[in-house]
C-alpha cells in the first residue's frame, strides 16, 4: 500500500466517478461525504513507517511514490493536514447538497483537493506551482457551472491565480541559485521578491484581494468558500514548506517585519470595509481576509509558538467559514442576501440566522467561540513585540464585531409575532452540528489543538 495513492489517487479516481454520476445527485452526495470521512479516518489510524496490522497479515504503507521521475512524499508528519483537509471535506460536500451547490461540486471539488495534497508532496517543490494551477483550472467550472455567464469576479481569480505561477516558479530557480551561492546578496533578495509576489497572489494578500469580494458575492458563496480556504490552507502549508527548507529564507531580516505589516492592514482593512458593506456575501469575503492577517500575523512571530498559533487557527477558520457561508446560502434560498431584505429573517428561520452570527462572531474572535483561545493567545505574544500590533488588529476585529450588531438588529426588527421554523430537516441538521462545533473548539481547545500542532511535525527546522 502507498499513501500518496491512497490520499491522491484514490481521491482522483473517486473524481472520476463522480463526475460520471453526476447525473444521480444523491448518489454523488452520498459516496464523496463516505468517501472523505473514510480518507480522514485512515490519516488519523494508519501509522507513519509502521506497517498496518490487518489481523491476518501486516500490510506496509510506504510514503513515498515515483512517477515519471517525481517524486510525491506523504510522511508522517503529513497525516494530520490530511485527515483535517479530506473531514472538512466530508462536512463540506454533506453541505454541498443543503447548499444546493451545482453537480459538479462534488467530483470537481474532490480533484482539486487530491491535487493540492499532491502539490503539497510533490518533490521538486518546483511542481508545486503548476498543481496549484491545475486545481485552480479545475475549480473554475465550480465557480462558473457551464452555460451560465463567467463572471468578472471569477475572471480576476483566474488571472490573480495564474500570476502567482511565473513568480513561484523563477523564485524557485532563484532559491536554488542562492543555495548555490548564499553570498550574492542581490540574488538573495530578488529570491525573496519573488516569492513574496508569489504567495501574495496566491493568498489575496494586500493589496491584491479585491478579487475576493467580487467571488464571493458573484458566485454560490458556499461553493466559493470551498475553493477560497482550500486553496490557502494549503498554499500557507507550502510557505511552511519554503520556511523549513530554506535557511536563508529563515534568517531573511525583513521578512518577519513584513509579515507582520501587510497582517496588520489586512486585518484592519478587511474589518473596515466589511462593517460598511451591505451584501453578507462581501462580508464573508472580507471576514476571510481578517483570518488570512492573523495567519500573517502569527507567521510573522518568528517562533515556535508562533507557528502552532498558525496551524492552530486553520481548524477553527474551517468550521467557522463553513457556518458562515452555509448559513448565507441557506437564507439567501428566502431573501436577498443583504441587510436589508434579511429583515425580519430571525423570526422565519432562527436556526440559519443564529449559525449565521454565530460564524461571523467565531471568525471576529468573540469569547467562546471556535477562534477566540488562538486569537488571544496570538495578541498576548504580539503585544510583547509592541502595543501597536494589538491595538490595530483590534480595531478589525471590532469593526466585524460592529457588523455583527448591526446585523442582529436587522434580523430581530420585525412586526411579525408569529414563530416559524422554514429551515428543512437536513439543513437543520448541518447548521446545528456547525453551531455545535463553533462552541466546542472554543469551550475546549485542548481537546483539538494538540492533534492539529501535530502538523509541524513535518518541518523540523522551524524552530
């Protein structure tokens, strides 16, 4: 048995099927949600280097697979991103059809999964770049269902995402001209740039995330979701990936200074212009932006606990996102999804409106909620380098937080005196296990944090 078959082969041929089904939808919802569950409970059960004890013989599991001379490694310091990636992808395609999300979500969005995790273990790490792009390519008739108009907002993705490749591909020549020739400091820094151009392309970094509201608002916002988080978990895994191969990189004086300055403006802008908007959509675009600056921010501490603060926050950003988007969806099924024509909603469907504030409050950082522990702990180090950095990032935080007010008011401001509950059994049923969720990692993130730190197992020159 080989991981990387069993992680990204199987999930490709499982694509395959699917998409050949597609026409049986229930069929589709039913075999990619077993499927995902299935490939996370082997990430979490099957050791790394050990063979696999079936009761009547032992089974080995290599972790490495070669073809046509790439190599692709999934160790075992890569079992817990893959069992967080493919349950969350479980969860995530189970809403797929409370979403009502087009019939390609399922086997489209299960190759993009299987070809970033293969982006992630391809060695050169050159290849990286190029699987990123094709799960990108993938991703588009997800955003964009044939025989419905392209969209500007999913137009700006593709070529934002298409940017990132060149960059990524020369820093890498230039990487491997600095390991040559770690003297040249020209060379050093023009590797830095590009790079640095390379993932700020890939991430929406400031200043290059106006695509992001537009793909959100224009677009199924839970599908949109989907391919927006996916593709950054993975690409902030790849950055870890070039910190933990790279000593110059490492050691690079002006990068943890940046971090921590274009961090600070996406959490301060993305804050800012969501308590302005009106369309939820764009909100939840920008509530994504504020969770890629703390990551920047916790990226920017330069320290181990800084790190387990990074891979800390991705559990938590999942569940909360999902909420989030889940709920839109299903409230933009009765109205328009906007302040004003939200109006009244609590009243109709209390369940969706109450996950609704519940993930917009998680992703603000409220007490009790799933991101609030990390958050804390991530401004309690900040302040340590200086106030400022506290200081700002609040006022982002508190800017969401003001958005959610105003949107609580909006959906209790009704005539109505009567109750109703208009959400379906199996909406009720996704919405109240994310509620559930939210609450759980944020009353007791010893019970998750543990495992998810288990992620930087696989770079151990991250200090």
């Amino acid at each position: 048995m080989n991981a990387p078959l069993i992680w990204i082969g199987l999930p490709l041929l499982i694509a395959a099927i699917l998409f050949f089904l597609r026409g049986r939808p229930n069929l589709v919802w039913i075999i990619a949600v077993l499927s995902n569950a299935f490939l996370a409970l082997l990430a979490f059960s099957i050791p790394s280097g050990r063979p696999v004890n079936l009761g009547f013989m032992l089974l080995p599991v290599d972790d490495s697979f070669v073809i046509l001379g790439r190599r692709f490694i999934l160790g075992g310091g890569d079992r817990p991103f893959l069992g967080l990636i493919f349950a969350f992808g479980a969860f995530w395609f189970g809403g797929g059809k409370v979403a009502r999300a087009n019939r390609y979500f399922a086997p489209l969005g299960m190759a993009v999964m299987a070809l970033l995790v293969a982006a992630l273990a391809v060695e050169p790490f050159l290849y990286a770049a190029l699987l990123v792009e094709m799960a990108v390519l993938v991703s588009i008739p997800l955003l964009s269902p044939p025989g419905q108009p392209v969209r500007p907002g999913v137009l700006r993705f593709l070529i934002f995402q298409t940017l990132a490749m060149p960059f990524i591909l020369i820093a890498g020549w230039a990487a491997g001209a600095v390991e040559t020739n770690p003297a040249d400091e020209r060379l050093l820094q023009q590797a830095v740039v590009l790079l640095a151009l390379g993932f700020a392309f890939w991430l929406a970094v400031f200043p290059f995330y106006n695509w992001m509201p537009l793909l959100v608002s224009q677009t199924n916002p839970f599908v949109a979701s989907f391919i927006v988080l996916v593709l950054n978990t993975l690409v902030f895994l790849l950055a870890l990936d070039f910190l933990n191969a790279f000593a110059w990189l490492r050691e690079f004086e002006l990068l943890y200074p940046a971090l921590r300055l274009v961090g600070t403006i996406m959490v301060v802008t993305g804050g800012v212009w969501a308590v302005f908007q009106q369309d939820l959509a764009r909100v939840l675009a920008y509530s994504i932006i504020v969770e890629n600056g703390f990551s920047l921010l916790a990226l920017s501490l330069d320290s181990r606990t800084g790190f387990e603060i990074f891979v800390s926050l991705f559990l938590a950003r999942l569940i909360s996102v999902a909420l989030f988007s889940l709920s839109l969806t299903v409230l933009s099924e009765k109205a328009t999804p906007d302040l004003r024509g939200l109006q009244g909603i609590m009243q109709r469907m209390p369940l969706a409106s109450v996950a609704l504030l519940m993930g917009l409050f998680g992703i603000a950082g409220l007490p009790l909620f799933a991101v609030f522990p990390m958050r804390l702990f991530l401004l309690e180090n900040l302040a340590q380098i200086s106030i400022a950095y506290v200081v700002w990032p609040s006022i982002g935080m508190v800017c969401l937080i003001a958005f959610g007010l105003r949107l609580l008011a909006s959906f209790v401001r009704s005539d109505e005196k009567l109750w109703k509950f208009e959400e379906s059994w199996i909406q009720s049923f996704f919405l109240t296990g994310g509620i559930l969720l939210v609450l759980v990692i944020g009353t007791f993130p010893r019970w998750f944090l543990p495992g998810i730190q288990k992620l930087l197992e696989g770079f151990s020159q991250l200090k």
